[in-house]
C-alpha cells in the first residue's frame, strides 16, 4: 500500500526554496505544472516577487512511496505524478520528481506557496489534507493509499 507523507518541516529562509527543489528535482526524472522544472527557483521566486509575498513558508513538500513488492515502472510512477500534481496546479506552481534510487521508488512534490493565480499564500489546513489523500486514491484506484502518521 503506498504512504502519503507530508513533510512538515517550516522552509522558512532564502535558500529554502532552492534547497528543496534541488533535492525534489534531484532524480532527473522529474516534470511539473504551472513551471518548468528546469527553471522552478526563478520562476517560483518571480511570482512570489510579483505578489510581494517574499516571506514566511517558503514551500510545500510532500511524498508519495511505494513498497517494493508493488511494482510499478517509472513511466507509470510518473503519469501518477502528473494526475497527483493537478489537485494543486490550478492554483500553485508544482514539481516531482520520481526518485528510484532506493529499493521503494517514490514520488516527491513541491509547490510554491503563493498563488499564481491571485497571489494568496496556501493556507490549506486538516481539510486539505485529506482532500489530498482522496485525490491520490482516486489517481491510484488499485491500492489503499496509508497516511503517515
């Protein structure tokens, strides 16, 4: 059964955003919506510049792992990230990247927390959440998507 896991770290701080994009997009086998990977920081940074919204949470992280008796190819590991990432992509710039360098392959996300769209900040609380897990199981009907706890 895959694991949904957000990463509740703070990311506050200028290289934050960097940091994180640079270890999501570490894998090469990577893609987004709303940005192109190979530009995220600039262009993450450029909308937060455009709404003045500089500071505070920097960005959002979240990971998706499979166990490796569910064996999934990395071309279906990346069309289940494009499905996931569009829950976000109406409204926020997101990454993936599919990371295969241990025995679980797993997905990680991250988006820009201020809207391109209208420039509010994230603020998605308990709700979000779990509107999120629906939508990763409604992308992966064939298993029973686990929350980390």
């Amino acid at each position: 059964m895959p694991i949904f896991k957000e990463v509740n770290e703070s990311y506050f701080g200028p290289q934050t955003l960097r940091n994180v994009l640079n270890y999501v997009l570490r894998s090469g086998d990577v893609g987004g919506l709303a940005v192109d990977p190979a530009h995220a920081h600039e262009q993450m940074l450029l909308v937060k510049q455009i709404w003045n919204k500089l500071g505070g949470r920097q960005i959002r992280h979240f990971i998706v792992s499979f166990a490796p008796h569910e064996f999934l190819l990395p071309d279906d590991a990346r069309t289940y990230a494009y499905q996931i990432a569009r829950y976000y992509s109406a409204h926020y710039q997101i990454v993936f990247g599919v990371h295969h360098d241990t025995k679980n392959l797993h997905l990680h996300f991250a988006f820009n927390t201020v809207s391109y769209q209208d420039g509010k900040m994230y603020s998605g609380g308990r709700g979000d959440y779990y509107s999120l897990i629906n939508h990763i199981q409604s992308c992966m009907p064939q298993w029973t998507i686990k929350a980390a706890t």
